[in-house]
C-alpha cells in the first residue's frame, strides 16, 4: 500500500507538488493521471525517496521507502527505462541488480520470460528498440517480487500486442492482491486497465474516485438522432426536462438529453419517423480527464484552423 500525506515539493519559488494526499490500496490498478507538469513524476520519486520532500510525508506498506531493509522486495518502479548502461545486456544488467540486492539468479531468468526478452536477453540493451527497453524497465520493477508496483508510462514505445500484455499483466497483478499505480497519458488505455484514479493539476489533487464516481461527473449522457423528419420528430419529443439541440441543419441532426434512446425510437416509429442514426453519447475518460483539469493546463497549444485564402482584386 502506498501512503501519500501531505506531501509538497518546492523548487526555489516553484511548488511542484501542493499538501498532496491520497493513497493506493492493494487488490486494484489505480491510475494517476495529470496534465504536463502536473507534478506526477516528481510525486512518484518521492515515494520511492529519489526526492526529499519539503513537507508531508509518503510510506510503501506503512514506512518510507528507505526505512526497509530490502526495497525492491517492496515496491518495484519503472520511471525512466533507458536507465540502463546501453553496452550491458539485459541479462546482466537484471544479474547485478539482484546480486547487489539478495534476489534469487533464478529470478532473472522467471522475469526475462514474463516480459517476453528471453530470446535477447543477451543483447545489449542499448540495442533495444523502445518497446523492448520498456519491457526491460518491467523487468526490473518486477525482479524483486514486490507487493507493490508503480510504473510511469509504461505502454510508452509498445506494439498493440505490448499494450494488451501490459494491460493484462497490470490487471493480473493486482488480481493477485498486489499494489498497482500506473500513470499515463493514454485515455483510452487507462479505461480500460484502471478502477481507481487519482487526478492531480499543478500539484493539487483534483479528484480520488473510483472509475464509476469518475463517470459520474461527466455531463449527461445525450442521445445522437439523425433523421429526414428532424424538425417533426423534434416537435414530437418536446417536454419537460427534454433538451434538444441541432447538431447540423444539412444532415438532420439532433443531440437529445432527457430521453434514452430506446424512447426516441418509440417516439419516432409510432409517427412513421426514419431514422438514419441513433446513437447513444458518453463522454469519455477523455472528455471527463480535459474537463476536470481545464484550469490545471500549463502549456495549451492551439489548433491551427485553416483560413480560407483572401480573394485577388480580379476575383473580388
């Protein structure tokens, strides 16, 4: 279990990381979430004492990380995985890790084989391909059989083949009961492997809820409805607590809220309404991830819309 409490980090003038408290429970993937510079990272060295905090505190199974006598037995990280001297092979870089630290040899050899780097584990890693130096990184987070594991981007570099692997084995992990914290900037990915969140914005803690309390703050769920009748079928579903708004005059479109889909579709056969689309809207992790931290971006870039060329005097 990870503790943080009260946790700040100040840089000079900087706060990185603000009175941050949370905690990580055994038995789910927890995702952490923030913006660029959010302070995520440097939350995550001072769990595993890199950093000195400046205030508060933050405990790996109910003492800081230094204070025990085998760390990687205790949690297992992955934060930068080109950590690793490039004309080492794979093989020796986890041998001397586990040497240095009272691991089993024949613990390499178990986690060579969970990461799928068998084959070259005695290349040298600074041949590696990106994907194949973040299964390394795995490799090394997982060599002392922690009961926690905290890793930083770690799909980073992964075919879809390694993003479903590493989704599993997260999953896995934690169905065995361990600690798992997982940050990412891939939405998508984090709905699918995480059931906990943890969503921080220039240091502060944002929201601690579950994937269902998440989904709860999205707006309301709407209701996609194209149809060549759209101006009857809207007239039609007018009423109390009904919201609709015109998505494109061209195509038909509505954006209904009020209604579920199944009672549009009622609506529109009892009037003899064709319908081209019906189409339940759910706001994403995405959406919900964007909106919550707004206020939290340091750097927004602006997309570039395309201006229509000025006319030539000839034209105008």
């Amino acid at each position: 279990m990870i503790e943080v409490t009260n946790l700040t980090k100040r840089y000079g003038t900087h706060t990185a990381v603000d009175d941050l408290s949370f905690s990580v429970r055994p038995g789910i993937v927890t995702g952490f979430l923030g913006p660029n510079g959010a302070g995520k990272s440097t939350t995550m060295r001072m769990i595993l004492g890199l950093d000195r905090p400046s205030g508060g505190s933050a405990t790996v199974n109910g003492r800081r990380l230094v204070d025990h006598r085998a760390p990687l037995t205790e949690i297992g990280s992955l934060l930068e995985a080109k950590a690793v001297h490039p004309k080492r092979s794979a093989r020796n870089h986890l041998t001397a890790m586990a040497v240095t630290n009272g691991i089993p040899r024949s613990r390499v050899d178990e986690v060579l084989d969970i990461v799928g780097l068998s084959e070259v584990a005695d290349r040298a890693a600074g041949q590696f391909s990106l994907g194949m130096g973040q299964r390394l990184g795995i490799a090394s987070a997982l060599l002392g059989d922690p009961g926690t594991v905290m890793l930083d981007e770690p799909v980073n570099g992964l075919d879809p083949e390694g993003v479903l692997w590493i989704r599993h084995l997260l999953q896995d992990l934690a169905a065995e009961g361990r600690t798992v914290l997982v940050s990412s900037h891939l939405m998508s990915e984090m709905a699918l492997t995480a059931e906990h969140f943890v969503i921080i914005g220039q240091g502060q803690l944002i929201a601690d809820v579950t994937s269902s309390e998440l989904q709860a703050m999205a707006p309301e769920a709407s209701v996609i409805v194209r149809s060549p009748e759209v101006a009857r079928l809207r007239t039609l579903l007018a009423g109390d607590g009904v919201t609709t708004t015109t998505l494109n005059e061209d195509a038909g479109g509505l954006s209904v809220v009020g209604l579920d889909a199944a009672a549009i579709g009622r609506v529109a056969a009892d009037n003899a309404i064709p319908l081209t689309e019906l189409t339940n809207h759910h706001s994403t992790l995405e959406q919900i991830f964007m909106d919550l931290t707004a206020d939290s971006v340091d750097y927004s870039a602006h997309r570039l819309i395309e201006q229509p060329a000025p006319m030539s005097e000839a034209a105008a």
